[in-house]
C-alpha cells in the first residue's frame, strides 16, 4: 500500500519538447491579511465604478427625456381668410436667368397677399422687363399702374397703361 519512494513523476506532453515538469504536492496558500476598511472600500467602488457611471447616464437619459418639451403635434387647419395673411411696404422684387442676368423687377408702394384665392395685389405698381430683343430701341420695356394684380394661375392683371 505504501508508494516506493523515488523521484516524483514527470508528465509528458506530446506538443512540447521533453522537457521535464515535476508534480510535486499542492503549494500551500497563506491567507490574504485582512486590509483596513477604508481601503476594502476604495477596492469595491473601483470594480463596480463602470456599472455605477452606466446607472447615472440612464438616469440622467430618462431624466432628460421627462422634462423635455413635447411636439406640438399636427397644427390644426386654420380655415381661410379673406383678409391679406401678409404685406410689403415699398418693396422690390427681382427675378434672374440662369446666367445672373436681371430679367424682371417689379416695385410698388405695398403688396397684398390674400390666401383664400391665392391672389396678389400690388399698389403703384412698376413693372420692368429686359426683353432679349429691345422693344422701340429701349432695352427696359416698362408697365406702370396705379394697381395691378396676379393670381399663380397666370391670369392677366387688370388694365395699366405705358409710361
């Protein structure tokens, strides 16, 4: 029953050079001595310190999503008025080609919107236009009119006259 006393046993790994490994008994382990409270402490929040900083941004998240304001939602339809939505006063409009070219400016004292018919009024109203040909000699072909008005649908403003 007794195990003849001799070397003690040597393992053998196929993948490794002989290279000889003894198995001798278990290395006895001394107890840690136990730290100062203050120090267990420190320990403890520095390993659970990524888990704690997760807990406050998803507090913080939530937080922040509570206080934030709401949308507005759908706008509620506002039925159409007959009265202008907006004016201009004193205005220019200038419209341009593709090369920068001027080939429209219109000017007046005010300018009406009415969106219940989609309509533009325009008060002393001073059309100029820069044709590609020159009308009678004068590169500005011009229309004045004490009041003009336009629709998007292209309708022809009321009758002007030519300065």
């Amino acid at each position: 029953m007794n195990a003849p006393a001799g070397p003690p046993p040597e393992l053998h790994l196929p993948d490794l050079p002989e290279v000889p490994i003894s198995l001798g008994p278990a290395a006895t382990r001394r107890p840690r001595p136990r730290l100062p409270w203050h120090l267990r402490l420190r320990e403890g929040f520095s390993s659970y310190l990524p888990l704690l900083v997760m807990a406050l941004l998803v507090l913080a998240s939530w937080w922040l999503v509570k206080n934030s304001p709401r949308s507005a939602g759908p706008a509620e339809e506002r039925p159409v008025s007959s009265e202008p939505d907006y004016t201009m006063e004193q205005f220019a409009l200038e419209r341009f080609d593709a090369q920068g070219r001027l080939k429209l400016r219109i000017e007046g004292a005010r300018l009406k919107h009415f969106p219940a018919t989609d309509r533009i009024e325009i008060e002393d109203a001073q059309i100029r236009a820069i044709a590609a040909v020159s009308v009678a000699g004068h590169g500005w072909p011009s229309l004045a009119c004490f009041r003009a008005g336009a629709r998007k649908d292209g309708c022809r403003p009321p009758s002007c006259r030519h300065p």
